[in-house]
C-alpha cells in the first residue's frame, strides 16, 4: 500500500519539514524542527493508515478546523502545537508547586522570626502583607503578575515611600516563594517604584525640646533624654536596660540583638545627657516604663506641643549634632549608619549653628525663658 503521508522540505526559520495528506479531500499539514521528528509522525501516520484504513487517521470536520485554526495562530508566533502543548503541561506543573498567599505570608513571617528578626518587623509584614492577601483571595504564588502588582500598588493611593515599602514587603514574599519553588519569578522586580520627593526631617525647636523633657515626669525623662541626645531609633530605646548605660564611661551599649542592623555600637553620652540620666539612673530593669505611650502623650499636651513630627527625637539629635560638632562620620557612626550619604541628604543645614549651641545646653530645669530670648 502507497504511504499517505509524506515530508517535505519547508521554508521556515525554524520549522524545517512538513507532513503532508490528503485528508477529506483537503490536504492537511504538520511542521516540526528535524527530519527525525518528522520521520517518526510520518511512520506513525502510515501504520494507522494501514491498520486502521483513512476513516481510522482523520479528525472529526470540526476538530480538524480547530486544529487548522490554532496552528495557523502558532506559526505566526513561529511555534507549533508541540511548544503549545510543552508550555501548558509546563505551567500546569508550576501551578501544582505554588501555594495559596496565605500560606505562603505564614511561612514568610516565620521564617524571619526564626531568623532572629524583630516581633515589631514581623507584625509589620503581618499587617501589609495581610493587607495584599485580602485584595488577592484564593490566588495561589504563580498567579500573580506584575501588572496586577503595578495596579495594586498604586490603588493604595499612598505616599510614595509607604507606596515603596509595601512594594519592598512583596519583593520579600515573593523571593522567599521562589528559593521555596512556590514560584518561578518574582513579579515584584518588574514593579514601578514610586518616585519619592525628599522631604525635610521633623524635629523639635530648642524651646520645645527643652519644655518638653522639664515638665515631663521622672520615669518618662530617660526615654526622653536619650532619644533627643543620643539619638537611639524608639525600638532600641524600648529595649534598653539600665545596665547597658554607663554614665562613669560615658556610654550607651546598643546590643546587636536591640540593634535594627543586628550591629552592636557603643553611644556617647554626651555632658547634658549625663546630667539628665543621673538622677533617674538604675542598676538594672527596663529604662522605659510600661506605660510609655500615655505618659508620651501627656508629656506632649503638658509642653504644648501639638505638632510631633514622625521619629522627631532621633531627628532632633542628629540635625542639632551636625550643625553643632560638623563631623557627620561620627554621627553616622553614634546612629548606626554605614556612611555618611544619609546624614548628609536628611540633616545638613536644618538648623543654625547657634541654636544647636543652645539645644546641647538643655539641662534639668533650665530656664526655657533665656533659651527663648537667646535663640530669638
């Protein structure tokens, strides 16, 4: 019996032969790259024709016009129903790895906690990543793409650096699902990042810093002083203990552990600070008291200050501590920064050299009339 199908030589980049029959009358084609692959449907074909007869190889009418449809389709994208089929057992089997975001955040949080990181950073991505999965129920870790990160993020209708650490949060997720194989990409990378328009620090004025740690009650005073003349970030200060602050050395150990870095540093403490810690310092226990938030705001109504502006008291050290000792190495060191590019962006020429002069003078009752009238 004469073979049916038969290969020829086809003019493609990448599609070099083509199996051709008369099917219903019409001739049908299959492309592939090599003779063998070509060889092999062509045999095949034959011995169906010869153990089957013609009804046994041809499709269905309405198949064969499908199929004709979609390999038309994939010839203009230079594929063939073979790379079509590849690609979706491919994405399928990506699918069956991926996991639900839920659980993936769960995974995420505990992976960092057991890593060492802080129970405040891990509430955080607890929060905002929580936030995401809400948006995004029942979607597993391959389904999501970056255009709906894009759309997502800027829905938010936030202000470009929150916009940019949520945005960094899903950088994180998604980078932990793929060391996991959860997914095969991140679709963060591709995410625009919101341009941010630097903005001056808030810090206080010397009559508000000084108003402000003279009517504010004992057990809040150490917080306050050390914030405002040490420069410690609020989460290293909640976890300072007494012991860690040696007044006859004249410094402040922040532990490794208590450090945002994981680095540990030693503060200086400078003379005013001194002064301060003095009367309220302890052998051992918490330097805070427990209830630091409501003695925080009482302390602010009792001053008069109504507007604080975000982190004002580790602002108020280091633009008072440029302007005054203009060695932004060591204040980048007493800070915990790795260099000097950050301190110089958020902190140079905030303040007057005088009225830096003055806030390194705020001691226990001073007299915040001749402050007043000195800095005016």
């Amino acid at each position: 019996m004469k073979d049916e199908f038969r290969i020829k030589h086809y003019k493609h980049p990448r599609l070099k032969f083509v199996v051709r029959s008369k099917v219903d009358g019409k001739w049908a084609r299959k492309y592939f790259r090599t003779k063998g692959e070509a060889q092999t449907f062509c045999g095949l074909k034959n011995t169906e024709l010869k153990n089957q007869g013609r009804e046994g190889v041809e499709f269905p009418s309405w198949l064969r016009v499908m199929a004709q449809k979609a390999n038309q389709r994939l010839e203009l994208l230079g594929k063939t129903i073979d790379d079509a089929v590849s690609f979706y057992v491919e994405y399928l089997a990506k699918l069956e790895k991926s996991v639900l975001l839920t659980q993936a955040v769960s995974e995420l949080i505990e992976n960092r906690r057991a890593s060492g990181s802080t129970e405040g950073y891990c509430y955080d991505l607890h929060l905002r990543l929580g936030r995401f999965c809400r948006e995004f129920p029942d979607r597993n870790t391959e389904e999501v793409s970056t255009r709906e990160l894009d759309e997502w993020l800027a829905g938010l209708n936030l202000a470009a650096v929150t916009r940019n650490t949520f945005r960094r949060d899903l950088h994180t997720l998604f980078k932990f699902c793929v060391s996991r194989g959860y997914a095969s990409k991140n679709p963060a990378e591709g995410a625009r990042i919101a341009k941010e328009v630097a903005q001056p620090v808030g810090i206080l004025t010397v009559e508000e810093a000084s108003r402000l740690l003279n009517s504010a009650p004992e057990s809040l005073i150490s917080y306050l002083a050390i914030g405002a003349f040490a420069g410690l970030r609020a989460a290293e200060v909640e976890r300072l203990e007494w012991n860690q602050i040696d007044l006859d050395g004249g410094f402040i150990e922040v532990t490794a552990k208590n450090s945002k870095t994981a680095r540990r540093r030693l503060v200086k403490i400078l003379p005013n600070l001194k002064e301060w810690l003095q009367p309220v310092h302890k052998i051992s226990g918490p330097v805070i008291p427990a209830n630091l938030r409501w003695l925080l705001v009482d302390a602010r109504e009792q001053a008069g200050i109504s507007n604080w502006p975000s982190n004002a008291l580790r602002h108020s050290y280091a633009s008072y501590h440029l302007a005054h000792f203009n060695d932004a190495a060591a204040l980048a060191l007493q800070m915990g920064h790795t260099n000097t590019s950050m301190i110089f962006q958020h902190y140079r020429e905030v303040v007057k050299p005088k009225d830096a002069a003055l806030y390194w003078e705020i001691i226990p009752s001073a007299d915040v009339s001749k402050v007043v009238a000195f800095s005016a």
